[in-house]
C-alpha cells in the first residue's frame, strides 16, 4: 500500500555538528503531525553526521530523505531540500533547533490563509545561559500585503515556512547567499521576492522552535552580531538595485539609522558597500 502524498515537509540542513544531533533527533521523534509529512535532511557534513543520519533514519517511523550537499551556501542547500518533495507547504528549520511538538500542526493552521506565500514564528532561547539573540519571543501577529517591505529579521532560517508554489513562483532561495557565502539573509531575501510577486507574508506566534545556538555573552556574540549587521547591509543593498520595493527600503534603513547605534549603521553601510563589489562576480536571483 503507497504512503499518502505528504501535506508538509520539513526541511533541515546540517553541517558538521554530528556531536550535537541527539537533541534535534529527539524533537523530530516527538513531532505530532495531522497528516502525513516528511522529512528532508540536507547534509553538508564532512564529519560522522552521515553515519548518525544513517542510524536515526533506520529507526524513524516516518518519511525521511538525506541529500548529501558539498557545496557551500545555505541558500544553495535549502533549495536542495524544497525541491525534493512536492507538498504544498514547506516548513524550514536548522540543525540547532528543537520544533514544538505540535510545530507542523501550527503551521498548516496558520496556511489555511491561501493568499499566504510565508510565515515565520516563533523563536524561543532552549538554553536561558545562552545570549539573547537569534530568536523571536514576540507575541503579537505581524501581516504584510503583496508588495511590502520585510526588514531584515522578519523572517528567520530557524523558524519559517513557504507555500511550495511562492518557492516556484521565485525561483527559490538565492544560491549566492545563506552561511558559507559572504553574505547571509537568504531567508528574508526569499520573503521580500515573494512579497513582490504578489504574495503575503505574516509573522505568527504559533509555530515555536526552540533555539539552541550555545553563543554565551560576550566576544562571541558580538562578533556574531557585527555579522548580521553586514549581511543586514547587504541585504538592504540587493533590494535597493534589484527589488520593487526599493523604495520603501531606503525609508526603512534611513528611519532605522536615526534610532540606533553609530556603530551598527556604519557595519551596515560597509555590509552594502561590499555586496556591490560581490555582485561583480555574482548572477544573483532577481526572480520576482
């Protein structure tokens, strides 16, 4: 008898923390779904991540595919994974989160809203030692119409979820970008593409994932942060050449640069700077 066609898949992408997995096992085992789904883990591991795949997948009860995935880029790999299933719905997290029991669940209920091309939610620190950074503890429901502009940590890789058709409509993530290319963002760069494509973009509390980064305050943190403030930049960049919302970004970016640090802008800006000169090597993914 042939398994139903999954509802919703759920995409991971790993790389090289074998010696952390057992946790994340352990949250996908106790996941609850009200359908059938699958899982799609994109190894980019050069460790005994394969071996350990190996070993959950001979003991898990559901659908799981494991791509092997040597090339750098996290956009590259999350479109490795998205385009080996054809559910309706993809939800996306990483390697170092652990999905509510009931994640897959909230996040179809959120999609019961068919203008609805992605979402993200929730993210909640797993361990309260670790710096508060790289979550979402908000509470309040945030919705963007067609053609909006999403800033930069709208939508997060380790709690997110796409309509499969907004991923097609797009041409996917950009491969350019995501950890292991010189600039991050490919998450909500995929987000401010489907918004110009006519589709809407919500924020829901619901689907909760929780984070378990293991970045304590201090050096660490910071240099993780000064990070983010360039991939913000460019971010920021990309959309200005390439988006039709580029507009509405420079006014975000200039009301942003009058509330916060010297310090951030100035990354910022250096961030833009430096996509320019990386696009002159670079085809990026202007589908929209």
């Amino acid at each position: 008898m042939e398994k139903a066609d999954p509802k919703i898949a759920l995409v991971v992408c790993t790389k090289n923390r074998a010696g952390n997995l057992d946790s994340f096992f352990d949250a996908i085992r106790r996941l609850d779904c009200n359908g059938p789904w699958e899982l799609i883990v994109v190894n980019g591991s050069t460790d005994d991540t394969d071996e350990r795949l190996k070993a959950f997948a001979s003991t898990f009860p559901g659908r799981i595919t494991v791509i092997t995935e040597l090339q750098p880029g996290l956009g590259l790999a999350r479109n490795r994974g998205w385009r080996q299933s054809t559910a309706p719905i993809m939800a996306f997290t990483d390697d170092d989160c652990y999905p509510d029991k009931f994640f897959l669940n909230d996040i179809q209920a959120v999609f019961a809203d068919p203008s609805l091309g992605c979402a993200g939610g929730r993210i909640l620190l797993y361990d309260p030692t670790d710096a508060m950074m790289t979550i979402n503890e908000s509470l309040e429901e945030k919705f963007l119409r067609a053609g909006d502009f999403p800033p930069a940590g709208f939508m997060q890789g380790a709690n997110m979820a796409f309509r499969r058709q907004a991923l097609v409509d797009i041409n996917g993530f950009d491969d350019s970008l995501g950890a292991g290319k010189p600039f991050g963002a490919e998450d909500v760069d995929a987000a401010v593409r489907a918004l110009a494509h006519g589709w809407t973009a919500k924020y829901d509390p619901r689907p909760v994932v929780y984070h378990h980064h293991r970045r304590k305050p201090g050096n660490d943190a910071m240099q993780l942060s000064r990070a983010y403030y360039v991939d913000r930049g460019g971010y920021y960049m990309k959309c200005i050449l390439f988006m039709p919302q580029r507009w509405r970004c420079i006014k975000f970016w200039l009301w942003t640069a009058r509330h916060q640090a010297l310090g951030i802008t100035l990354r910022e800006v250096g961030g833009a700077i430096r996509y320019l000169f990386y696009q002159c090597g670079q085809k990026p993914n202007r589908s929209y």
